[in-house]
C-alpha cells in the first residue's frame, strides 16, 4: 500500500476503536469482517449499496442490508463509547451527565500541540517561522509555551524542529512543569522521565542550571530522550536507567531534592483521543497491579525530596482510584507531605485554568480541550 492508502486504512481502524461499544453491539468482536463492515456504514456513513461489493455471499450480504435499520441500545457505554466501568468510575468524580460529553470529546482527534523551548525560542517568533512556512497556529489558551497547530503538517523537516525551536507536547502536559517550577540551581528528579517529553521542559525552566536526573527502568525510552536532547540544547539533564524504584542510584540521593516529579504509569485513560486501543488493551482487573505499582513509586520518590522541597504526582488518566484516591491514601500515609493547591501554584506562573476543583490539577477533555491529566503536589515539612 502507498501512504495514502494506509492513511485512510490507519483512520478507519481508529474510527472503529473509537466506536468499539456500538460496533460490537452490531457485530461480534470475533467477527473482524463484519466489524470492518458496520463501522464503515454506521461510523463512516457508507452506504449498503457501496458497501454491497466487499460483502462475502449472500448471508453477509443479507446480513450487511438488516443492519442499517438496527437500532442501538441506550447505555451510558454506547453512549459515550466508552466501557462500562470506565464510565462508572468517572461517574464519581464528573457533575450529572458529564460523563457523555467527556465520551464525546475522546472521540475527537486531538490537536497537534508544540511546546517552545525557551532555551532556544519565543513563541513570537515560532508563531512567525510558523506563518512563513504557510502553516496556520495560535498560542494555546492555557500554557504560556504552547502553540496549536491547525491540522496535521508534516513538522519534523522543518528548520524550527530540527533546531529544537519547538518539541510535540500537549498542552495539558506543558501544565505539569508549571506544578513542578523548578527554580534555576535545584536538584530535580524525574522520576518515570520516558522519553523526556516532561523533563527537557524541566530543564528549559532551570535554564539549564542546576541538575535534572531523569530516571526511567525502561532504557529503550530513556535512548529516545538521546536525539531530543541533542536538537534542545539541555545540558544540565542525566539520563539515568534505574533496576526499580529502590534501585541504589536512587536511594543515594534520599532526602537531597528540591523538587520531584512522578509522571506514572497509569492507564492512559485520558489519552484516548490519540490510543483508543487502550479502552481494550485496559481492563479492571488490571487496575489493581498499577494501583501498587504507582504507590511503590509514589513511596520511593517521595523519599527522596528534601523537607522544603515539592513532591508531584501525575497521571494522563481520568479514574479517580489512580488520581485522587491515589493522593489522598499518601497525603493519609505522609503528615509530613502538606498539599498544596495546583490553582495557586499555577496563578502565581500567571496561569489561569478554569473549573480546577483544589487541590487537584484535574484537565478534561470536554472542559479544557487537552489529554485527560491529573496532578496531585505536596511541600514537605522539615
Ligand atoms: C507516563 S510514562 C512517562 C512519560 C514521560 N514522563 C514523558 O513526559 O514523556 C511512565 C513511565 O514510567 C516508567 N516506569 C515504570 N515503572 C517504573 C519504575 N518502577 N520506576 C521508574 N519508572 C518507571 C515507564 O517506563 C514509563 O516510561
């Protein structure tokens, strides 16, 4: 197949995931044939008779024809096109009936969000290379770094990219830096760095002073955060693998940090617009192994911050067992770990962002526009 031709595979496949609780109403999810078939009359609004040639024999055929009068049943998961107990569980932190607009704007594609680096850039003058390369952007309502981009040209061959004018972040993402507000000479720890997308941000606001240790037991990640780094211009950031959150490279920093941030694994809830494969790749009996394994991390890196210093824990996920439930059980653990509210945090940077219920840092799809996100900051006693 050319590009094309997998482009538009690419996004009927997406358009069926995103449609999965319908779609499987229709058709049984061991019947991929049929599912392919319903989601491109019922998502993509083809109609029988063009679709009357890709049917196999006269049972599917007769099949395919039945289904555009079926009705769909009205749960809350077809509904809002998520599954039941992702519903149920957002149903607890969500107002009346926010839950379907939340479903709603997970079935958008997000928009393509770039983050300026300061070492290298203004937002001015990316908004201007930007314009002369006759793409369409506008600064992002809420972050002071970002620039949202209209549609989806290609970036990566531009001067701005390959300069490290700009990386790929949401805007959402961009938030969580500003929670952390690393000053210039702090020690900081990112605890689960991945590929960097967080951490080069951390650096770009120490202005690369200071020390940045990016820790992450995944070393294929962390070699992705190589290139990256080279095209920003951050020489202050170590790049550490570590065995487990105890790893010894951790512990010998215990109590030394000023500022620690815990970007953990977590379902991806709130990323659904970009992965909606992980309404099925998550289920709930999972949940309670990443429930444990956020808490053995949350654990660990708490540790590690000095008394004065500030602890964040974040998530990119919308279930209240991995955001709230997760930090109130540690402020519950931690008497020593006063919370503090994102909303001050974030006006004292000159940020404003609407409908935040304190102390949390909660962004919503329907509300804000950005990737689901969750975070939870706390300043250590002495
Ligand atoms: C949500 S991702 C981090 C994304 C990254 N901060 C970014 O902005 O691109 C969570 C990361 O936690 C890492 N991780 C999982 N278990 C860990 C552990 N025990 N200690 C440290 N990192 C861990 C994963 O490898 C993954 O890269």
């Amino acid at each position: 197949m050319g590009g094309r031709d997998r482009a538009w595979v690419t996004e009927h496949f997406y358009a069926l995931l995103r449609h999965w609780e319908s779609i499987t109403v229709l058709a049984p999810p061991t019947a991929p044939r049929r599912l392919v078939l319903a989601s491109l009359q019922r998502v993509n609004g083809l109609s029988t008779r063009e679709l009357q040639g890709l049917c196999r024999g006269d049972e599917e055929r007769d099949w395919l024809a039945a289904l555009a009068a079926q009705r769909l049943p009205d749960t809350p998961s077809v509904r809002a096109h998520l599954p039941e107990w992702v519903v149920s569980a957002v149903q607890e932190v969500l107002p009346e009936g926010e839950w379907q607009a939340l479903g709603w704007a997970l079935q958008k594609s997000a928009p393509l969000d770039l983050r300026v680096n300061l070492l290298k850039a203004e937002r001015p003058a990316v908004l201007a290379a930007l314009t002369a390369a006759g793409i369409a952007a506008e600064a992002t309502p809420l972050s002071p770094w970002g620039v949202r981009v209209q549609g989806r040209p290609l970036l990566n061959r531009l001067p701005l990219f390959t300069e490290g004018w700009v990386e790929i972040q949401d805007e959402g993402s961009q938030l969580l830096a500003a929670l952390v507000a690393p000053r210039r000479r702090d020690m900081v720890v990112d605890f689960c760095a991945g590929s960097g997308g967080k951490a080069l941000h951390l650096a770009a606001l120490m202005h690369n002073q200071g020390r940045l240790y990016a820790f992450d037991v995944a070393a294929r990640r962390l070699e992705q955060l190589k290139p990256r780094l080279k095209r920003s211009g951050v020489s202050n950031l170590m790049p550490v693998v570590i065995a487990r959150e105890t790893d010894d490279r951790v512990r010998r920093l215990t109590g030394k940090i000023d500022r620690v941030l815990v970007d953990a694994p977590c379902s991806g809830m709130g990323t659904l617009r970009r992965n909606p494969d992980l309404k099925l790749r998550q289920t709930p009996e999972g949940l309670p192994a990443l429930l444990d394994k956020q808490r053995h991390i949350l654990e660990a890196a708490a540790q590690l911050v000095k008394p004065g210093g500030r602890l964040v824990y974040a998530t990119c996920s919308l279930l209240p067992a991995e955001n709230q439930i997760q930090a109130q059980e540690f402020s519950a653990r931690h008497p020593e770990f006063v919370p503090l509210a994102a909303s001050q945090v974030l006006a004292e940077q000159g940020i404003i962002v609407p409908d935040l219920e304190d102390p949390w840092l909660q962004l919503w799809p329907q509300r804000h526009g950005t990737d689901g996100f969750f975070a939870a900051l706390w300043q250590r006693q002495g």
